[in-house]
C-alpha cells in the first residue's frame, strides 16, 4: 500500500516556518557535492553545509545531494546561502507536496515523487525537490536511495551526452529517472493485474476480491502523484527561464511523452481493474445461481417425495392401500415417475 | 454532518435587502480592532460600530473583527461608512453564500466557508467574509471563534513577516488559516477512512455501511465548499488590484497550492470510498454465497437421506426389506455411501 | 413530476410559423401595461393589443405583460408592432424552448423556465419570455401567475431602486424573481431527501425506492432548465448591447452567482440521491442477508435432527437401539449435542 | 433497431474511390429537378445526368434532388460536372459517414443522418448528403422518401419566404427538415419511455428489462449522429463562405438550437432510461426479498414442528409420552405456542 | 487479446540508448527501397544500410522500407545518415511507444500502431514509424506484414494520383491505410458483439459473460491507440511544414474524419458493452428470482403437507383421529384445500 503523508503544515503556523513532517531520523544528513566539467570530475562526502557555499558561483556544474531532511538547521542554511526563498524550503521539508514546479529569477524549483517497490508488493513514495541554478543543481530527498547511483556512474564514466552539458541537462536526468522509476512500478502492477485476471477467467473465488481492490488503491495514488507531474514536465518544458538550453528541450519532450504514457498505462489499469471488478461480482452471481440451482433441484424433487412417505407413514387404522399387496411396490413406481417428470421439466428449463 | 443554509434570499425581496438568515441570538455584535505597524500594536473591543469609523483612513493597518451577524443595523452602519456595495452587505449577511471573490474598486471581498471540527465528528461550516482594502481588512463571522487567535499571537508578538506587511497579507494570512483548518478536519477523515477500510478487508459488517455513507456525504459538502475556493484563491492571486503588493504573491501562490492539494485530497478520499463502496457490497456478496453453500451443503446431503427413512416409516404391510435381517444396518451403509458421494462431488466442485 | 412540452415545431411547418403548442384555453388573453419612471405610475388593463403600440416610444419605463399565448392574432399584432423577427414569436409561443438569449439591434429576448410548486409535490414548468427594448418590457407567459406580484409591489410603493433605473434592471428583476423561485423549490426538495434519508437510515423498505426515482427525475427535468440558464445569464450579464446600462452589472453579477449556486445544489442533490440509492440497494443486500442466515441456521439444525428421528422412525424388524431401555434419552441427548456444536460453530462463524 | 452502416471504405482502396455500400438495387437513380424564382417555378424528372448540366449555371435557384446511390456512373458524371472534389463524391456514396460539414472554394456540402420511424418501432438511418452552390443544391439520399415532399409543396404554393430567398436558404429547409424529423422520433421514444417507466412503478417484471435495453441501444446510436451535427450546424452557421447570406443566419442560429435541444433530449431520455435500469434492478431485488421472506417463514416456523412430530413417531420401547393420557393434545399445545412465539418474533423483526 | 509491449526503456539507461524491446529474432532485417516519379518506377531489396544512402538526395520520391528492428547497427546507420536525433531512433526502436507525430525541421516522425486481426480472434499490435522527407518516406516495422503490399500494387500499376504527387501523399497513404486497417478490426469486433447481444437476448448464460469481458478489454487497449492517434493526425493535417503540400490537406482532413468515426465507433461499442453487461447482470438476477420462486411454491406448500403427516404419524397411545373410519380421507382432503389455497394466493402474488 502507498503510505501517505499529513498535509502542507500544522494549522496556524506562520506561512514559511520550517518543520519537517516526516519521521525524525538519528542518522546526520548525508551530503554529497559532484563538480564536474567536460573535462574533470570530482566527488566528495561533506560534513556541514558550509563546505557546499563555495561551490555556487563555480563555472562547472556542481550537483549537491542532500539526504536526509530531519536536520533543519543544515537545510536552512544551504537555503539561506543559495537564496532560496523561506516557501520553497518549507516545501522542501514538508514531504507531503503536491508534484510542482516553480519559477524564481535565478533558480526554478521542481518537487515530485518518486515510488520505490519495497518487499511485499508494497510501495513507498518519497518526495524528491530539485533545484536547478545556473551551474548547480540541488537535490533533496528524505532517505539515501540507490536511484540516483546510475547518474553517478554515467558522471564518472564520462560516456554520453551528460558531461558536456549544462545543469538543466541533469535536471533533466534526475526527472527522467524518476519518471523511468514508475515504469519499472507500473510494469509490476501490470503483471499482477494479469495474474489476477487470469485467475478471475479461469478460478473465481472471494480471495480474488482483495487484491482487485489493493490494486485499485494503488492506482489512486500513483495517479494523483502523475497527473500533476504531468503539468510540472509540461510547464518545465515550455518555461523560458534562460537556465534551460534549446538543446535539452528534445528531451524534456521526450520525458513529456514519457509522462503521459504513465498516466495513459495507469488510466488503462484503472478500466482493466474496473472491468475485472464487475467480472468479479458478476462470477459471484453466477456461482449463487448455480449452488442455487443444485439446491432447487435437489428440494424440489425431494420435497414431494417426502410428503408422499410421510402420508403412508400415518398411523391411521383405515387406510386402504397399506393392506394391498402391491401397494409398496405402486408406490414406488409413482415416486419414480414424479422424479423423472421433473428432471425432464427441469432439463427443458435448462436448469441442468 | 455538515449542516448546510438555506438559499441566498427570500424569494420576491427586492436585491440588496439585508436579512440575517443565521440563527437568531441575544447575544450582542462582538466588534474587537486590531491596529497595529511595524512598531506599535494596539487591541480593543468597541461596543459600538461608530468606533471603528476612524480607522478606515489611518496609514496604519486595521484589523476590523466582527462577530456575530444578528445585529444588522451595526453591519449596515459599518457598511455604509466603509462604503461598501448594498450588495455585498447581502452576501456577507447571508451565510448561504458560494464561496466567492469579488473585486471592487477600493477594496476586495472574499467569502469562504470555514469547517470546524465538532464533538460526535460533526463538522460545522461557518461563513467568513473578508473585506481588503487600503489599509483595513474587516472580517465578518457569524460566531466568535478561536481559529483566529493565533494570528492574533502573532501579530502581537510583532514575530515574523506580518507586521511588517500590509493588510493584503492579513487578508492573505485569514485565507490561509481558514485553508490549513480544511487540512486538519481532512486528516480526521483520513483516519476515520483508514480504520472503516480495515475494519472492511478484516470483518465486513452491516455496520460498516452507514459510515460510509455519512462519509461520502461529508465529502459531497467539504468539495462544494472547496471547489468554488480555487477559483476565489486563484483570482485573488492574479488579481491586477492595487490593493495587492507583488511581494505577497508568493504567499498566494501557496494558499493556491494548498487548495489544489485539499481539493486533490477531497477527490482521493471519494474515489477511495467509492471502491469502499463496491468492496463492502463485494464482502456482502461473498457472506450470501458462503451462507448459500452451507445450506445447500446440509440440505442438498439431509434431503435425500431423509426420504429413504420415510420409505421405511410407512405402514405398508408387504415390505420385504422390514422383515430382512440385515435390512437395517444395510440401509444405514447406503445412507453413509450417498452422503460420502455427495461430499466428494461438492468437493470436486469446490464448494468445501 | 415535472411535465414536460413537446419539440420545437411540427415537423415540416416552414420556419417562422406560428403555432402555439399549450393547452387551448376560452379564456381570452390578459394584457397589463404598467407605465412608470420615478415620479409616476399608471397601472392599467387593456382589451387589445392596438393599445399597447403607442408605449413602445414613451420616454417612461413601460411594462407590457401578456398572459395567455392561445390568441396568436393579438401576439402576432404586438410582435409586428415592436418590430420582433418571426423566429422570435414563434419561439414565444413555442412553449417547449430550451432556456436561451438572442440579442438584437433593438432588443434582447430572454426565454427562461420558472417552476411553480403545485399541490401533491408536483412541480409545474411554465415558460417565460422576456423581450427587452430601449424602454419597454414585454414580459410573456401562458398562465397568470402570483410570481411577478411583488414585483407589482414595490414598483407601485415606489421603494428601492426600481423606479430610478431602466427597463434593462426591469428585465433583471423578472429574471431574478425567477431565479429565486428556484430556491423555493430546491428547498423543498431538499427536506423531502433529507426526510428520505433518515428514513432510509433507521428504517429501509422498498416504499423507500420510488420517492428516490421520482426525485432522481425530478432533477434531471430541473437541471434541463438550469444549466442552459447558466448561459443565458452569463450572456446577459456580458452583453455589451446599448440596452443595458453599466449600474446594472453588478446585479447582472448577482443573479448569475445565484444561477451557478442553483446548478450547484442540483448537482449537490443528484450527487446525495446516488449516494442514497447505493445506500437502498446494500440496506436491501443486508436484509437479504439477514433473512437468509436466519433460514440457514433453523434448517441446517433441524434438518439433521430430523433425519434422525425419521431413523428410529423406520419399521425394521431388527434395530436393536429400539428396544434398548435408555434408546430415547440417549438419542435426545446426542440431539441436542448436536444443536449446541452447531449453535458454537455459527458463532464462531459470526452468524449469529 | 437502428441498422448500421460500415465504416468509411474496404480497407486499401485508394482514397476517391468511388463505391457504393449499401444493398444493391435494381431500380434506377431517380433525379428531380425543381428550378425556381420568385416568378415562375418548374418541375422534371429526368432520365440522364446530363439532363442536369445547363441548370449549374442558371440564375435561378435549381434544386437536383438526387435518389438511389447504385449508378454510379450516374452519380460520378454529375459530380465532375459540378466539379466536387473526389473525396466528395466517396463520402456521398458510403452512406456509413459521420454527419459533416465540409467548405469548398465553390460550394458547401454538408452531410447528416435521417432517421425514419418503420413500422415495429424500428429506426431507419438514411444519409442525407446536401452540396450547396452559388444557385443550385445537390441533394443525394439512398432511398425516395416523402420528408421532403412537404418542401416541394411550400416551393409549388410559392408561399413564405422560400421563393424569395437564394439557394442557402434551400439548404437550410432541408437541414431544418431533417433536424425537425428527430422530434418526430424522440417524441415516439419520449412515450415509449413514460410508458414503460409506468410499467415499471405498477407492475415490475422481467419484460420490461428488454425494452429499456432496446431504447438505450436506440439512444446511443441516435446520439452518435446528433452529436457531430451539432458541430456540423454550428460550423454551417459561423461559415464566412460567400455562399451564406447574412438573412439566413438567423434561421440558421434556429436550428442550431434545435439541435441543441435534440441533444437534450436524448441526453435527459438517457439519464432517465439508467435511472430506470437502476429502479428496474432494485425492483427485482426487493422481489426476490419478498420471495425469500416467505419462504424463511413458511420453512422456520414447520422446521421445527415438523422434528417435533419426528420424535414421537420414533419407534423406541420405552418413551413414557407415548403412553400419557394427554401427551397427543399436549404436544399440539407446545407445537401452537411454538408458531405463535415464532409469529411474534417475525412482526418484531419486521419481516411480516 | 491485445498483446502488449513494456514501457520506455530501462529505467535508469541514458536517453537515446538504443534498445529494441520486442522479441529476438533470427532474421536479417529486410530493407526495400521503392523509387519512383511519374514516369519510372524501380523497386529493388538490398542487403546493407549503405545501399540506401544514395537515394536521401535523389529528386524522384524514394520509399525505403524496413521490416524488422533487432539489427540496431542497421538502423542506427540509417539513422545517422538520414540524420534523425537519437531519441527518434530510440523511439523507433522502442516498440512500446504513444502513438505520436513531432516534426524536426527536415524531417516528420509518425508513430502510430497497426492491428493485425490473428488467428482465434486475437489483435495483434505493431508499431509503424514513418520518417517524412523532402522527397523520402522511411518506414519502420516489427514485422513483414502485407498491409502494405497494396500500396506497392497502386505504384506499380501507375494507377490513379499516387505517382503524381510528392512524398507527403506517400506518408499520408500509410496513414490513411493503418487507420483503414482499424476499420477491418472495428467491423469483426461488431458483428461478434452482435452475436453475443443476440445470445444475450435469447438465451442468456453464464458462457456469455467471459467474451463480453474480452471484447471490453478489446476496446481498453484499441481506444488507448486510436486517441493518441487523432491529435498525431490532426496535427499532421495542421502542421505547417514545408514538406506538407497544399493539395495534400484535403486527404489529410479526410483520414483525420476517418480517425474520428473509429473512435465513435469505440465509444458506441463501449457503451454498447456496458448496456450489455448491465443486461448480463440483470438477466442473471431474473434468472436467480425465477429458480427461487419455483423452490419457494415446492417448499412453501408441501412443507406445511409434511407436518401433518408427520403428526399422524406420531405414535401417541390416545389419539382419537386415528381411529376414525373416515381420518384417512378426511384428511386428505384437508391437504388438497390447503394446497388450493396456497397456489391461489401465489396466482394473486403473480409469482405464478
């Protein structure tokens, strides 16, 4: 199941005052700034915020990983150095966003979500805030994750288009990545659904139900984490801040594109798992009417047949047929008769 | 459940006829002024409406708070020193009002319904009207709340942006509050919906249907109320008014946020409850079928075996098997075949 | 229930022909002129049309109110006299139009439909047309009705607004009393739902249905009417024609809000019926269910209990139990055994 | 039933194509000309297409009312006379088109659907493809009918506008025609629906499920055509082309209403035929309610007595009732206050 | 069942990486170039990508077409050469695309999706990449199929306008024939649901439910490619590239028309699905309601017959009826005037 988080802030609060909502962690907030250029890279771990200031005006692109947003303080002052304003370090930390993106003078403010698949079918969303500046980027993100580590790696290996490019390129990396992230989610949604369906056509039971209606729930979530996000590639796109090159618009439509199909494959899902429900209580009424069926049948022929027992298991002293020698035998006969004019009946009702 | 107020007029009355339609109270119009900038503060409660009449021109920031609507003569006298529309007066009286934004030319009205979270999770809708203008903001409710008290904290600890802004940000400060109130009675929904939706998947009762319901119809009231207000924030922030510095912008831009958010929260939570719906009626479903099955178990095994008994209830004088030796226990076998057959069928057909 | 007319025209007739599709009526059609500006006022009835024509080019506000379109020759006479286009009458007369505005160069035509509640729930549609010229009102509508009286009222007290402005706040108020007659009807729908609900509530039955269906109905015969209005008003209000005058804007303004409130609490009632016929349908599910496990636990007890007894019922020569001393007792005690597992498993079933 | 047409054309052909789709016939294509003015007005029928060709450039209004598609060579010669465009001459003879609006340098053409009620209360779809020249209109049908007889009566009488007016005024009477021909079958619909809606609140049962499946099949096939001919009409309204002259456009704006309101019509017979289907399920559920509530208290109350009898027909030695001198009525006794406590718990639980 | 490919690509790969997602197979990749204008045609298989590079140049208009994806160093050659950016490669490759058009300055790329109707009514999707040239068309695809071999056939044959025109009318025809290709599929998809509305009617039954289901999910998939594809055609229509001749449009408006009646034709068809699903669902409550009657008329009169005979047939000592000369028939006729009177109650209930 999607765990969510509270709303934008407590009630009351003056607007900009900085809590973070999510669980308080013990562990520091880990700091990692790559700098690098066509030409050099280098990657180090910092302790405290101060060692990232100096990278703001370099002219290579410096990337500053934040991970972990329980230490306000340190938040505060990289926000502070890099004069972001008070709302967008709120937003920041306040985990519970809505997918958004936000243009300033200087920088432009992107917050999503990304959905990681944790054991038991469970998923987990953690919001990501980007900060895209003219040589630097900021990333935020609430606990360390593996999701970046291929950027990392291209980084370093120097292959492909990304050393060469500015810091609205790796921006742009971060997103799709992201982005690439709900497909690899939606992919294992997808075979579930299959799975379940197959089972629906071919074995139909109650334990179908829980599942259709998990995944139907998922499927809310993960939806009101895309449609938005949806806007936010768009308007990411379409800005004409000059911190976004010509050269990388292609790709921001290519992560537009990307976007849509997640909503169109999580839009299809929601007919698929709508359809499945409707087979589901459909089965349902089909198995009542059988079971009910065998019951019908079974009481309807019986039901006389009894009657007919009980009339000649009466103790009354005069009753004829009891004497007859072929009374018994008669009686059986009728029985019999009765019992295939209904089976007859009921076969031309095509109830058997 | 949200109690809702009549139309907007008597029928047939000419416009602009200022009629309470609230409860009626003895008790009388509450009217406190808050005056302060950056440097003094000062708060009073006025006994009556002519002592606010010389703050409408001071260059300080004037914070006309009423309470209570019941006194209309005190409203229209307001209203007429502060110049406002007879129109307005109307709608600020009737609390039946959409939420709406309306501009003038020196001043601005927003009307929006606040929810209060009451004991037995009633939730309480209360009309707030907030007239902007140069240096005032009035506010209007019908009962004397204290959602509002933290603000009052705020400004008289002179901490943070608000005094040091004008009084679009006191208005903008009243919005947002009543926006984060949406926040705290959505969460307290929230968990009602989680817990109603465990107590679903783990034990499916009749009971369970009426919150439902009472839910979704809470969710038809609060997105009545929070629709309309996204149209109101985001034309409050787009308004081209001088009565608006560009420095609060931002601070919309937020509320706006919040609101799309609460709206999204609003759609989720009816979308969740909607598949509540269909499992709670899947849940029921599965009960009669498993009910059924029981029954046509017992029925379909008892029916037959109990007719071989009454065939050998009856009095017929000539019935070989009575006088047999072996008659009795051969018949309990039989009996025991017919119900191990019929056991194995069913099992075959997946009914145990 | 709402009645409903017929289409726009017969089928074939050639555009502009005159027809009027009401009921025909003896009576003859009853022609109102009421002449004022702010000093005078003259109230008179006249007998044929011809008397109306020499008002149309007073410099006074003149009201010409027609009731009854059955004499199409009196229509037609004054429609040529004020110069409106065949379409135009045809429209008036044709009693089944869609609400609609059209402007002219000399004239505006508003259709709109006013409810009137009649007795036993019934709500009766009646059709309105309103021509508005430079300075005169011809108001059209089939039966005389009490709605516009009051409007009679305050023009002849001469109190308020109405007798300083012009004939396009004339025109406003005719279709603002029609809005608010609305409200009339909504809130007497909305206490017959709120009454079925709670009905629904504490105690469902199938007499619940019908009363929801004929609400259901209601409303969509309702929202017909009101969504086009929504337009009409709209339109009216941006109308950039010489006829309307800017002071009357903000009551334009006013009605329209009302309007989108009207349409709101409809689609706020369609939403509530849905929700109380999902409701119908599981309280009856739950009944079934009740009923159901009621009949499943009094037959799956007896009926292997009376098998039993049809056992020792059997006339076999050779069963020894019969002839054992305590054969009775102990046959009634392993009964009730029987009965008191059973009670236990349904129990624990939750079935009871 | 509404029969359907195939799609546009046998997959691959090239486009212009000419092929005709529906049933072949023997009969040959009929062409009538009527050419008028205000003065004189002629009628023929003639034998060959190229009969037609002096009346293009006549400057009178010529009227070539094409019926029967078959000849296509017939169809093809008139075309190239005429000079429409290839994929013109498709469209008209692959009657399976969706209603369209098409604007040429020289001409209009404008296809839409015809529906005619045949006997069993089928519907027949007819496209109707209309070509509108400077001063002549080309109309072309599958099938001779007699909708647009009573336009060739109005052109004889010379009577109304139609004589006076030009060509587009032509094409819009038999736009008008068709539109008006929709009424004729939703009013027939309309009454279909109230009776069956009656049946339905007096007397359900499962012969009403057929009907409304068959009216809803109707209305979506219905809605199918007039959906696109509102966009069709509009389009033909807000034309610029040279071909419409100013005098029409209000007629023109007519229809467009009329179509609006036929597309609320079938909408509201929609909405109102699911709210049937709802109340027609709920009432076979309060049905089976019924059915099963009887049967639970017919079987719960003689379950019981019937296992009672079963004990004292028991053959034990030793059961001392037996023997008593007031066992039998006893037992009717206990049997009696059995039924009645049962009774009184069934009026208690509201099932009697 | 429509087979369905992954997304994008592997998550986490830089952009443009080229990957082809569809099975593995053995098989070179088959490249025909078709090279024609007016007067001379040549078509001619080659073996390596360089074969084409001389044609990008040429003046005559060159058709290059490509079956099979998995040699990607064929296509990247190809691709280099014909300079497309690396993410139209990437998309060309990637078979699970949207359905989308984007125009580069030399150069249009159109993805869209073919269905093949297989063998045991499955629909099998290919994706078709056309690359729009100055005077080439690429064309991409998964497979051989021979959809396209009627194109072929018409350019041969030098038969109608193909061979005149440009390469736009070219890419247009591979459109136009896709979308023709729809129809195919959209006709055996009506007339099975025809045939299974007619079953539905007539006799319905539980084997009805599971194709109702496929065809639904049919349609989820189809709409999911013939949406997206409306706005590729509608944009292609509008688009204003250079490479678009004038005397293309009127084609281009005539497959966008096309596009718009399949997706009708999807939306009749899924409402079409829905209303019979609905009639499934009720059809089967009818059915359920008629076996519970005839259970309940059996249970209802013989179980009260029952008892009685089970209380003459206790064994009390004193039980004067018994020995009653008459008891026995007495009796019976007591049995016969209850069941009377049941099944005359039943007539008058019309369960019968």
């Amino acid at each position: 199941m999607v765990k969510h988080k509270k709303g934008p802030k407590d009630a009351g609060l003056p607007p900009g005052t900085l809590i973070h909502v999510g669980e308080k962690k013990t562990e520091t907030t880990k700091i990692s700034i790559i700098d690098y250029d066509e030409v050099h890279i280098q990657e180090r771990m910092v302790e405290s915020a101060e060692e990232c200031f100096p990278y703001k005006d370099r002219p290579t692109v410096t990337w500053i990983k934040i991970d972990g947003l329980h230490e306000i303080d340190v938040i505060e002052k990289i926000g502070r150095h890099f004069e972001l304003h008070p709302l967008v370090l709120e937003d920041i930390l306040n985990t519970g966003q809505r997918p958004k993106i936000e243009e300033f003078e200087d920088y432009i403010v992107i917050i999503i979500k990304m959905f990681i698949l944790e054991q038991k079918g469970r998923i987990d969303a953690e919001q990501i805030s980007i900060v895209l500046g003219p040589n630097f980027v900021l990333s935020f993100q609430e606990k360390e994750g593996d999701v970046f580590n291929n950027i990392l790696e291209r980084l370093k290996k120097g292959k492909g288009r990304i050393r060469k490019m500015k810091s609205d390129y790796l921006a742009y990396t971060l997103v799709d990545t992201v982005v690439d992230q709900y497909f690899v989610i939606l992919e294992g949604l997808g075979e579930k659904i299959e799975s379940i369906e197959e089972d629906l056509l071919n074995n139909p039971g109650p334990e179908t139900l829980h599942p259709i209606h998990e995944l139907k729930r998922m499927m809310i979530q993960l939806r009101r984490s895309v449609w938005p996000l949806r806007e936010v590639v768009n308007r990411f796109e379409r800005s004409e801040s000059q911190l976004i090159n010509e050269s990388t618009k292609p790709f921001l439509r290519d992560v537009y594109d990307h976007t849509i199909q997640a909503i169109d494959t999580i839009e299809t899902y929601r007919d698929m798992l709508s359809g499945m429900l409707d087979l589901y209580i459909s089965s349902v009424s089909n198995r009542i009417n059988e079971v009910m069926k065998v019951l019908t049948i079974i009481a309807t022929i019986f039901i006389p047949l009894t009657f007919i027992t009980g009339i000649y298991g009466m103790n009354f002293k005069y009753m004829p047929e009891l004497g007859m020698r072929w009374g018994y035998p008669a009686i059986l006969i009728v029985m019999a008769l009765i019992s295939v004019t209904m089976l007859v009946y009921f076969r031309r009702k095509r109830w058997l």
